[in-house]
C-alpha cells in the first residue's frame, strides 16, 4: 500500500519561506513510512530562484520531477506555483536516478540510468528483483532526440515492465527552459528514472479523444521519416490535409486543434499533435507514426477536452476509489482551453472530489502502458492524451 500527501507554495522570491510553507503543508515528521520518493512539479522559475534546490535539500528522500504550466492536487489550484507529492510505502520500495546528457549517445546514456536504477539497485531481500512498474521524465529536446526514441530504448532495457511517464514542459517557445529535476538539480538534456518494487499493482487508463469526432475517411500513412509525416495515400501529407479540407494551405498551424489518430497492426494507438509544416510537403508531428497506420483525424475543442478527460474519469473513479492517483494531460489540451486554462484541472477535482488522493500536471508528451489483448504490455509516447496511473 501507498500512502499519498501533497503541498505547495506560490512564493517564489523567498527561498527561506517557500521552503517553510511546503515543509509545514507536507508535515513529514511522523508521516513516512519505511520507504518514500517524492515528486515535485513547479513552473521554471522556481529553478532559477532556488527553490527547488532549497525545498529538495530538506527533503529526506529521493525527489524526482519537471517543469510544467499548472498543477493541482486536494485542496490545490495554481499555475505559477510548486507542489511536492510524496509517495511513502512500507511494502512498496523505490529507487530513482538520472543518466547522463541523452544528446551525444542516447543508448549508452540509458543504460547508464537503467543499470543504476534496476540492474544494480540494492533492493531489500524481502522486495522481488524485478520492479511493478517504472516512471521515467526524459527531456524535451524537440528536433534532438524524439520522445518515441527514449520509449523504444527503455522498452528495450525493461523487457516488459510497463513504463509510466511525460516530458517538461514550460511557458517560452518550443519549451525552451524546460527541465527535468532530479533531487534538486535541473537538467536539460538527462532523462529521470525511478523503479517501483514490491506490493503495487498499477492500473493504467488513457484517453485522447472522443469517438464521436473522428473525421472521415481513414487514411493510410505512405511515407514517414521518425516524427515528420511524408505522405499520405500516396500524395504528400500536405497536399493530402489540404485537400480533404483539415487545413489551408497557408494555415498548417491550425491542425494543433486537429489529432491525428494511427491505428497500428497490433491494434495499438498512437495520437500525435502536429506543430507545423515543413516547408516541403512534409507535416511536423510531435511523435512518430509508422509507415503502414490507418490514420484518423478529429477535431478538438475546449468542451471536447473536458468532456473526454470528465468521461475517462468517471469510469476510473470505479477502481480508483481510495487510492492514488497520477495524471499527466497534453499541454497541447491546456493550451487549447485558452482563456479558461484551468478547466481541466477544475473537472478532475469535481470528478474525483474527496474520494482518493490525486495529482495532475501538463505535459510535453505522455509515456503509457497500452495492453494489449491477453497481458502483453506496449509502452507508447503518445500526444493529446490524458493518461492516468492508479496506485
């Protein structure tokens, strides 16, 4: 069993009170178990004023996190803020580190995390060897390393074990100050990594969009190079939006309100946001989408947001009752909501009330445990979503 708190602080200035306000709000002393990791989510300012740093100094566990553009938990709304969710166990053990830069040697540099982390951890006798589930934060290094890159690797190293996690986000362009933290410190380019062992069960849900608002027809992807979309149906994947009427020529930027849903031959499937053209018929996507995919469209507004989050919610909150629960949604959603950009965090709290301990952010990509028919697990980056872990 996990047992679940968290805190926050809107002070960003002053490190000597921030640091108080959370220490007081988490009230630690005589609240943790055996075995603790905390996860803390802030907007980027609370790295360059010391916070962070400060806060995670005089926590004593293991803190792992990212930048994002709004959080809420029990009792907590705010956008420019920091919230701390700690996780403590006495039958659940965690274990958490960070690799080197992913920018020059991707494979090697996960390795490196993953030995650490699950090979070479230290686990109790008394926990089995091979950890529930793994949760994992690479950086946002959109052009560099692509989010489908890291999933594949890591789903490489685990064999199996299904992995849980999202990408920074930030308030500048291209998310550029964006960064992954690991126990205080703020990394651009490493990816995070923590592994849960013991007595924890996940329950994984995810949702992108609703089924009512697929766009016809179905297409077929005909060409693709990692997350940049070639063709479509044989024409260029700009000749091909263009001229079944998802976007104008000159207005490719508008097709961030317009997911882009691929079905593979396994049946998984992928949703991608797509950022823009690029300048030679191609599409820029957020994430891959393999050559071969039956490929969907659908149109998504600010009410289709809430109500697909709502939806998904209502039928978790089935099993989720008393439990813990994590949930990451697509800053693409967020931004969508323009001018009431706290919807979504509004409709989570009204849904899940006082009936479970919960926390919710914005991410640059989500990472998500698909499984398939029978038991077989495929980690998938995916877009537009909101996925939930319930533990």
């Amino acid at each position: 069993m996990i047992k679940m708190f968290s805190a926050f602080t809107e002070e960003v200035d002053d490190v000597e009170f921030a640091v108080s306000d959370v220490l007081k709000k988490l009230n630690i002393e005589g609240g943790l178990k055996k075995n603790t990791i905390g996860i803390l989510y802030c907007y980027p300012d609370f790295i360059g004023s010391g916070v962070v740093k400060a806060l995670c100094a005089q926590l004593p566990f293991d803190v792992i996190g990212f930048t994002s553009m709004s959080f809420s938990a029990p009792g907590i709304m705010t956008t420019i803020g920091l919230i701390v969710s700690v996780l403590t166990s006495d039958d659940v053990y965690f274990t958490a580190g960070i690799s080197p830069s992913v920018t020059e040697d991707m494979p090697r540099a996960l390795g490196e995390v993953y030995d650490r982390v699950v090979r070479c951890a230290k686990i109790p006798a008394s926990f089995p060897k091979k950890p529930a589930m793994l949760m994992t934060f690479p950086p946002f290094l959109s052009g560099i390393v692509g989010g489908d890159e890291f999933v594949t690797c890591l789903d490489g190293l685990s064999d199996g074990i299904p992995i849980f996690g999202a990408q920074p986000v930030s308030n500048q362009p291209g998310s550029s100050n964006s960064r992954v933290i690991y126990n205080g410190e703020a990394y651009k380019s490493s990816l995070c990594l923590a592994a849960f062992y013991g007595d924890v069960n996940p329950i994984f849900a995810c949702v992108s969009v609703l089924e009512e608002n697929m766009l016809k027809p179905v297409a077929t992807v005909t060409g693709s190079d990692k997350s940049v979309l070639l063709s479509i149906n044989g024409i260029s994947a700009e000749e091909y939006v263009v001229s079944v009427g998802l976007a104008k020529k000159d207005k490719l930027d508008s097709l961030i309100s317009t997911p882009f849903v691929a079905e593979g031959e396994d049946g998984s499937k992928l949703t991608r946001t797509c950022i823009c053209g690029d300048g030679k018929g191609g599409l820029v996507l957020s994430g891959n989408i393999p050559v071969g995919s039956k490929l969907g469209f659908t149109s998504m507004g600010p009410a289709d947001i809430v109500k697909s989050t709502g939806d998904k919610l209502r039928e978790v909150m089935r099993t989720a009752a008393g439990k813990n629960i994590l949930v990451y949604s697509c800053a693409a959603r967020g931004w969508l909501l323009d001018m009431n950009n706290m919807a979504e965090h509004e409709a989570v709290s009204d849904i899940i009330g006082d009936k479970a301990l919960y926390q919710m952010t914005y991410a640059g990509g989500e990472i998500f445990p698909q499984q398939l028919s029978g038991d077989k697990i495929v980690n998938h980056f995916q877009n537009d979503t909101v996925i939930i872990c319930i533990l």
